[in-house]
C-alpha cells in the first residue's frame, strides 16, 4: 500500500467518480495510479477545480486533504546543512570521537547497526558548530546529509517532508515518507538532529527504525545522553584554540600584535573560553 494511501481516509475513497468526473488523470482506484497520479495533481490543483461540478463541495473536502499532507512550517530545502564558521576553531577531541565511532569502527552499514551520537552542553557551548563541521568534513564520505531542527514535533514532521520531496517522493507525499525513506535505505545517511532540547518530545518516535544510518543529535538537555551509548558535553573550549577564536573575530585585518595578544588572552579566560561569549565579544568591542 502506497503512503498516500495509509493515509486517505476510508471515507475519502468515495469521493472518486464524483469529484473528479472530469479529470480522469485524478482515479482513486488502483494505487499505482493514484500514487502516480496524484503527484499530477500540483499541476492540476487549478484544473480539477474547474472540472468539478459547480458548487461541489466534495471537491473543496478533497483538495483540502490532498494539500494538508503538507506539514506546518514546511520551506522547501529546510533540511540542508547551515553552514561552518569561516572562524571554527579547535574541538579536535571532539571530532576525532565523532571520526572514531562513526567510520573507523566499521560504517553503520557494515556493522549493522544504526549509530546514534549525543552532543549535549549549554547553549552557545558549539554544539551545532561542532557537528556541522564534522559532516561537512566528511560529507563525502556520507550517501545524504540532512539537519533536523529538532526543538518541536512540527519542525521535525516539516523536516522529514522535506527529505521526502528530496528523494523524489513528490510534493503529495507525507512526513512519515521521509522518515520510511530513511528506514528502507540501507546507505550511509546522516542525520544531525539540531536542538532537541524539550525533555517532552518523544524523540523516539521520529528516529528511523533501521539497522543502518547515523544520528548526530544536539541538546542542551544532559538526560538526552542516555539514548545512546555514545555521547559527549561540549564545555569551554580550550584555551589556546578561545584565544585564536577570540582573535580571528576581533581582528580580521592584521596580525596581532604582542599586546593584543596578552589583552586577548585576559579577555579569554575573562570569558571562560565559552565559544559564544568568544564570538559576541568583537561585535561590541575593540581589541
Ligand atoms: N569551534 C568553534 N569555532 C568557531 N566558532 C564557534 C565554535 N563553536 C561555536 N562557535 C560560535 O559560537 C556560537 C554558538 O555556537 P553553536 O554551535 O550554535 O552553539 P550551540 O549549538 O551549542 O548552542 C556561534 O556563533 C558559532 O559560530
Ligand atoms: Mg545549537
């Protein structure tokens, strides 16, 4: 049974021969011609209108159902990577746990198992920074890169709908496409489930259910560590790697000088090497 199937409503099989009448293209009948169909019916959202009947309510009730597939808060490309710090700094441990368990360990594919990776710390700690320079890093090495911004249920049904439309499941498809896309693909995906702070969000049931894939999964919750066996805080950064933060973003056109160096260098520790605290920093003043 076809996704769009799963989800026409038992009451909606009905609606068919009247509502379509005279756009045949539209058939309700077997699934591979709805499923094929249907995605015709973008085009066709302005000619099924004026081929049902004058006044025809069903025809409303139908298009209405057909377009609410489409999640709350969709833009098409929302799951593309956000980019890297021109500035990024450091974080060397880090990325060597996260090169280490997701490739020199075998591939997820190979062992089997889909691999889950928790990065938790306070806001403006690096997170996000952190995971994205890792995928970026690799992204060869990944079949698909995705981010989910996972600070709600409706973000993340948008996300998965976007991944859907991605692989070419057509604008009619529905969230859990995506999401069943991910599950039957037994390639090296990547996922980076972004500020998945609200302790009540079942983040479970939006997981794929695979034996493959891998999960990068940001929060600012520390309990969210006991999803998986792998998972990491993100602190202060060290501090060499905040004083050369501090200075690429408080002196872009020259080498500092000894002096700035020693002010940078009290400024850092000022601001416990905290990668935020670091890049606000030159935006209000001046080394
Ligand atoms: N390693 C880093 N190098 C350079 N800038 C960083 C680094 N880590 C974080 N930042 C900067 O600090 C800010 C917060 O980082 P972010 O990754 O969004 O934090 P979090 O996801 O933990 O809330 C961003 O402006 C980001 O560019
Ligand atoms: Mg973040």
């Amino acid at each position: 049974m076809s996704s769009l199937e799963q989800n026409v409503p038992a009451s909606a099989t009905h609606y068919s021969g009247a509502m379509f009448s005279g756009a045949s293209h539209m058939t309700f009948g077997a699934s591979s011609t709805f499923q094929t169909n249907v995605y015709e019916a973008d085009r066709s959202k302005e000619i099924a209108a004026s081929a049902a009947p004058a006044g025809s309510i069903l025809h409303f009730d139908i298009l209405d159902f057909i377009c609410s597939q489409k999640p709350k808060g969709f833009t098409a490309g929302m799951t593309d990577l956000g980019p890297v710090s021109p500035f990024f700094t450091g974080r060397k441990d880090i990325l060597a746990d996260l090169e280490t368990y997701f490739f020199v360990k075998s591939p997820s594919t190979e062992a089997q198992e889909k691999k889950l990776f928790v990065l938790y710390g306070m806001g403006g700690a690096g997170k996000t920074q952190t995971a994205l320079k890792f995928m970026n890093t690799f992204r060869k090495r990944f079949t698909q890169s995705y981010m989910i911004t996972a600070n709600s249920e409706e973000s993340i049904m948008a996300s998965y709908y976007d991944i859907a439309l991605k692989n070419g499941l057509g604008e009619f498809s529905n969230w859990e496409a995506g999401l069943r896309w991910l599950s039957q693909h037994e390639e090296e995906w990547i996922i980076l489930y972004d500020n998945a702070d609200d302790l009540d969000l079942d983040l479970g049931k939006f997981l794929p259910q695979s034996s493959h894939g891998n999960i990068i999964v940001t929060s600012r919750n520390s309990s969210l560590k006991q999803i998986s066996i792998k998972s990491k805080v993100l602190k202060d950064m060290e501090p060499e790697d905040g004083l050369q933060l501090l200075l690429k973003h408080a002196i872009k056109d020259h080498e500092a000088t000894p002096e700035q160096k020693l002010t940078a260098s009290d400024i850092a520790a000022q601001l416990h090497y905290f990668a935020l605290a670091l890049t606000e920093w030159k935006s209000t003043s001046k080394c």
